[in-house]
C-alpha cells in the first residue's frame, strides 16, 4: 500500500458546496435560534440583531424578564454557601435563602474558660425565609475566640502546621531547635500552672515537703520532642520528671531529634522509661502522679501507623491515664482524635483516646480539635466530665 495522498484528497472537499448545502436545508426563522432568545429586541436593533448605542455587551437580561423571586442564592449552591441574597422587584415579594448566624448560649464550660478561650457554634442553616423586615445576617463557620479582646482565632490543619513551620525555618530563620525550645517553655509554663492552681485533688495527695511529679508521654514526632523539652523545663523548675517514650526499646531508629532531646534531659538528671519501667517505678516508689503532659502521637503519626508491640503499649498508656487522677494536659489534640476530623479512634468496637483535662495549642488550633468540640467532645455537653481548658 502506497503512502496516503493529503492533498489529492483534500481536493475532493468542496468547503463551499457544504456550507452552501446547510444554508439551503436550514429552515429555522432567525427569531427563533438561541440568540433571539437572548436579547431583547429594541428599536434601532434590526430586530434584536445588534445591540442598542445605549446597551453594554455585558449588561445583564432586564429585571422585567427575571422572575419575581430574583435571588441568586437560589440560583447556586455556592451562592447560598456565601449568604449571597437580594430583593426582587416587580410584585414586591422577596426572597432571602442567606444563612442566619445565631449565637449559642455559652455552656457552663464556656463560662468557666473566660479567661482562656471561647468557642463559637454557628446554629444549623436557616431553611425558612425570614421576614422582609429583617436585615440579611452574615454567616461564619464555627470557630474559638480569644475571651479578652473577642477576636477570632484561626485554625489550621497539621499539614499547614507543617508548612508554616518550613517557611519559618527557610525565610526567617528559626531552626528547628529554637521552635522546640520555644515550645517547650510554653507547655511547661502552662503545665506549672496547673500544678500551681490545679484541683485540690492533686496537692493533697502529696506531702508537703515534696516536689510535684509529672509524667511524660513522648512519642517519635515533633510532639514527643517538644514534650521532652517541657520536662527539661519543669525539672529546671523544680518538679520531679518522669519521661515514658514509646519505642525506647529501639532508641537508635528513633528521630534525631528525639534522641538530641533525651540525651540532654538525662544531662540535667532526668529519668527516662519505657511502659514497663515507668509502671514498676511508680508501683515500687507509691509517689502520685499530679500531671500527665500528652505527646504520644501527635499530629502526623496515627495509631495504625505504628508497630503491633507499640500500638499494645499506646494502648495500656491511654487507659492508665484515663484512670489516673493526676490532670492530662494534650498537645495540640489529645492522643486518640483525629487531628482533621477530631474523630475518636476505634477499638474492639469502643472509643480511644485520652481524656484530657487541658489542651495546649502549638503555634494555633489545629483542625482537628475544633472539629472535636463541634461534635461535643471536651465539653460538658458531651458528658466529659472535667471540660477541656483551653
């Protein structure tokens, strides 16, 4: 078979007998095609043709052809996401499908958080319309409030956490030590806090002759970093520390900076176990544990994620701190919830997690503990009863 000849064949193509042919066989009036459909006719138009000297090209269909409802946030979602509303003309009647913003009450949990965090819940989206009176109301998600000023405050994702985090380090300049640092004395600050005005539960099981003892969970991620700085921290402060780091038994694989973090805490004298130590030095010694400080997991590593033998020693370590009496304090989301959905893991059919009695935000809120208290985690209409401080 020889080659293909283009343009012996394109020579057989009559473009003009084609489009002759069309014409021919087309029998719709001009008024009638989708154009005329779209403009009205005026005079000095050619019959809707053209435009009028006194039209734009891109002026909208006259509000006499609209119909009387005229509301864009009918006319899509993304309109009604925004509150998007107007008022129609022609019969007068009107037409708001903008969601109304409604404040909830504060809870008895809000009230006693004033000094430290708010959060507002939007009420669910306003199905009916509201009376032509009112005035169009603006819609925000839920979010927390900084009590004092009553600003709000943004939240963000781990992955945006993590970005930001980067940019920090890349353009100005904070390396990755001075983060933990600055993290560490944060978290202790609030954790010597509570061992300052926490529950008289607390300081009445210990003598008072004797420092406060505080138990750390540190896991192989930026939260068990920071954790184990905090109780460098505390110890420097006078507390009795307590370090339980999850996959001790194979210390040379975990991060660089959790090795850095425990061979200085063991420096200033700090005690670092693993699960089994810790329980047999708590049971042999009797001393009360008055603080739990939270950094078993954190934000990028999820239960799933780790070894069968870690997963059985995450485990046992969550149900100890849900016995315990001492005050859990979370970073960033307590150990169990999702941090982007705040979703309780589960486990042979039942809830995980640790209930915590704060939550110390690194930086900002993440996602995840925003979307938990949506649902009523942490609060005291979710039943918890110590609600989270914030």
């Amino acid at each position: 078979m020889g080659d293909f000849d283009f343009e012996a064949s394109l020579s057989k193509f009559d473009k003009r007998t084609v489009f002759e042919g069309i014409r021919a066989d087309d029998v719709t009036a001009d008024e009638d095609r989708l154009v005329g459909h779209n403009r009205i006719p005026k005079a000095g138009t050619m019959g809707g043709r053209n435009l009028h000297p006194t039209e734009n090209v891109l002026d909208n269909i006259a509000r006499t052809q609209a119909p009387s409802w005229n509301s864009e946030a009918g006319d899509s979602e993304d309109a009604e996401n925004m509150g998007v509303s107007q008022r129609g003309s022609g019969s007068g009647r009107t037409s708001r499908r903008a969601e109304s913003r409604l404040r909830m009450p504060l809870s008895k949990k809000e009230a006693s958080l004033h000094s430290q965090s708010r959060q507002s819940i939007s009420a669910p989206r306003a199905k009916s319309r509201a009376p032509p009176s009112s005035p169009p109301q603006a819609t925000t998600k839920s979010s927390f409030y900084l009590v004092p000023a009553d600003r709000q405050v943004e939240v963000a994702s781990a992955l945006q956490m993590l970005n930001l985090e980067n940019i920090a380090n890349s353009e100005l300049g904070l390396t990755e030590d001075m983060m933990t640092e600055n993290a560490g004395r944060g978290i202790a600050e609030v954790a010597l806090s509570t061992l300052n005005l926490g529950g008289a539960r607390h300081r009445t099981q210990r003598k008072a002759n004797t420092l406060p003892y505080v138990v750390i969970y540190a896991g192989n991620s930026k939260s068990g970093i920071r954790a184990i700085a905090a109780g460098r921290h505390l110890r420097n402060h006078g507390a009795t520390v307590a370090v339980c780091v999850l996959g001790l038994e194979r210390e040379p694989e975990l991060l660089e900076g959790v090795r850095r973090q425990l061979k200085v805490f063991r420096s200033f004298g700090g005690k670092v176990f693993t699960k089994i130590e810790l329980m047999d030095y708590l049971k042999s010694t009797g001393v009360p544990v008055e603080l739990i400080i939270d950094g078993l997991l954190g934000l990028t590593i999820s239960f799933e994620e780790l070894r069968t033998g870690d997963q059985a020693t995450a485990y046992e370590l969550i149900e100890w701190a849900n016995r315990s009496k001492a005050a859990v304090l979370a970073l960033d989301i307590p150990t169990g919830l999702d941090p982007g959905t705040g979703l309780p893991m589960q486990i042979d059919g039942r809830e995980l997690w640790i209930r915590a009695s704060l939550v110390v935000s690194l930086g900002v809120p993440k996602t995840g503990l925003l979307e938990a208290m949506r649902v009523g985690l942490g609060t005291s209409e979710g039943g918890e009863e110590e609600p989270w401080r914030l």
